[in-house]
C-alpha cells in the first residue's frame, strides 16, 4: 500500500512538474518568425478566451489555455485593446500581451483639417482606402447615427472633429463616424452648456457659427455677433460659395447665386454648419472677443482689417489689395480664406471696386 502511494505521489509530481514545465514552454520560448505576418483581430467586447483561441489558432500563441492563465496572472487580459494586430512571430506570450495592452495594431492615420467639409472628409478618407466616399457622405448625411443624435435633416456636417486619427484597415463607417462624432462631443469645454444659454444658442447655431472661421477668430466672431444683434445679413463668401456635393463657385459669382447658405440673401444664421470647426473656432464662438466691428477684409498672410463703418472697410479694402499685389480676392481665394466683401453691406460690388 505505501508503496502505491508512494508510485502516486511521483506521478502527481511528475505530472505537475511536466504541466509546469510545457506552460513555462509556452509562456517564455517564442514560436518560429512566421514568412508573412499574421493578422488577429480582437473586436470590441471579445472574452480574453476568445482572443486567447483566435491567437492560437493563427499559431501566435503555443497555447491559448497558457495565454489566458498568463493574463490572468498579470492583469493584462482586462486591457485589451481592440484593433487588427499584425504578428511576424518570434515573439513569447508576454510580448504578445504587450501589443494587446498597449494597442499597437494596424493603423491607418488620417489628418482631418479644421475647416474641411463633410465632401473633403470624405475625399481623404477615400485616398487612405477606408471608405467610398459616396456611401460616407450618404451615411454621415442620412444614416442612423446623425439620426440617434439628432442631427437631422443636414446630417453630420459641422460635428465630425478636426484631428488625426488612427483606424482599422478594416473599420466601418459607422465606426469612423462614431469616432469623430464622439471626439466632437468629448472636446465641448465643461461650461459649454451654461455659456450657450448666456449667448441664447443652440448647440446647432454654436456649431454653424463656429464653422469657417479663420485666423482671428475671436475678433472675426465679433463681427458675425454685430452684425446679427443689429440684424444685418453676415454676407460671407464661403457660406455662398458652400455646396454639400463639393464644387466650390467663384465668390464674385456665389454671392448673387440663390441658395439656402447664402449669407446675401438673408438675415441670421445658415440652416446649419458650412464646414467642420476646430476647437479654436468652438472657443471663439462661445467667447467672442468685444469690439464694434462690422466687417473685416483679409490680407494674404492670413491676417485681417477690421473696420467699423462701411468708408473705413472700403478703405481697408484698398489697402488690403496693395498690401495683396493688387489681386482681387477673386483671384487668390486661397490666400484669403474669408474675401474682401465677407462682411459688406449689398451691393456686393461697392466692397470689391
């Protein structure tokens, strides 16, 4: 009998001693480089059995039964990162992990600049290879989640936020869209809300007002607050120029073209948001700078002249075109983001002669 127990009592060692050693094996001898990497999603939600199972079977891992045990011990498997990661091997269970907790997946980074429009999003989005551009403007416009937010009829233009972003190879435009949307409505400053009720606005007239506003921004806001407490139209070029499908008319011609965003036609506010306003643009807004301007006229290095009565814009006017090599703002929009007559009174020409 003793001698049973004894023979037990060695193969009970034994056999931990061998499930010690193959999950040392496992855990810290790197499987073999593979010739092309790998490709391993963990999704949103996924268990880290899941995850544990996906890398095994890929041949990432010796052991998803080692992996998960070795996540556990660590904490790390209540971190991981979704996102496709591409594995060449070579690497142990810890470095695996390592990717996983720190995100290191596959990537494609997209620059989106303040000001872009939805149509110019959706143009870079396209050269990065991740969306049809059609089916973005479509979805951004008329899918579910402008519906959810409450960003009918207009859609998303205005809220998907400036910045560079990091997304899947094999992101959705729903996911795209959820992440510049939520960037949008992360980076709203705390008193938002209670600046918006002192300004009487809505976030939608924030968001309109915010888009396109250039360089000096607060004292530009300046301006567009004047003009509106004096009921004067705003008159600005980009506003007439805007097209949702993204052909921009010259100004001299877009000023006396009829459309709903034509800032000469009316007085107040566009029915929505003509671009797609940065946090600087957002901040001017809510806190716009004090003064009695009503009009401002652009220089070529970005900077403006603001005036006060219509004989000192005409004035700055001239001095901005010598200032400017004598191009008229119709000749260099690109140099002058918001054009000589943005804030003139009809008719449109008296600014521009």
């Amino acid at each position: 009998m003793a001698r049973y127990f004894n023979t037990a009592a060695a193969l009970t060692v034994l056999g931990v001693v061998a499930v010690a050693t193959w999950f040392a094996y496992a855990w810290l001898v790197p499987v073999a480089k593979f010739t092309t990497p790998r490709i391993v999603s963990v999704n949103p939600g996924d268990s880290l059995g899941a995850v544990a199972r996906r890398l095994a079977s890929a041949g990432v891992v010796r052991s998803a039964r080692a992996m998960m045990l070795y996540a556990d011990l660590t904490g790390g498997g209540r971190n991981l990162k979704p996102g496709d990661y591409a594995f060449g091997g070579g690497e142990s269970i810890t470095e695996v992990l390592r990717h996983m907790v720190n995100g290191d997946f596959v990537a494609v980074t997209v620059a989106i600049p303040e000001g872009a429009t939805l149509h110019q999003i959706a143009e870079r989005l396209e050269e990065a290879g991740l969306v049809c551009p059609k089916q973005f403007e479509e979805a951004a416009r008329r899918g579910p989640l402008p519906a959810v937010l409450g960003l009918e009829p207009l859609g998303a233009e205005g809220y998907l936020f400036p910045a560079t972003y990091r997304f899947s190879p094999h992101a959705s435009i729903s996911q795209i869209l959820a992440a510049m949307l939520g960037r949008f409505y992360g980076a709203m400053p705390p008193r938002g809300e209670e600046r918006l009720f002192e300004l009487h606005l809505s976030a939608h007239e924030l968001v309109t007002l915010a888009a396109k506003m250039p360089g000096e921004r607060p004292t530009i806001a300046s301006v567009f607050y004047n003009r509106l407490r004096l009921g004067m139209p705003l008159q600005s070029d980009p506003t007439a120029q805007y097209n949702p499908e993204g052909e921009i008319e010259p100004a001299a011609t877009a000023v006396h073209t009829a459309s709903a965003f034509n800032t000469y036609s009316f007085t107040g506010l566009p029915p929505g948001p003509i671009a797609n306003p940065g946090m600087l643009s957002i901040m001017a807004a809510l806190y716009p700078a004090q003064t009695n301007f009503l009009y401002f006229v652009a220089r070529n290095d970005g900077t403006h002249i603001f005036s006060r009565t219509l004989r000192e814009h005409e004035r700055a006017i001239d001095i901005a075109r010598k200032l400017n090599g004598r191009q008229t703002v119709e000749k260099a929009p690109e140099r002058m983001p918001m054009s000589a007559n943005h804030a003139a009174p009809p008719p449109a020409s008296a600014a521009k002669r």
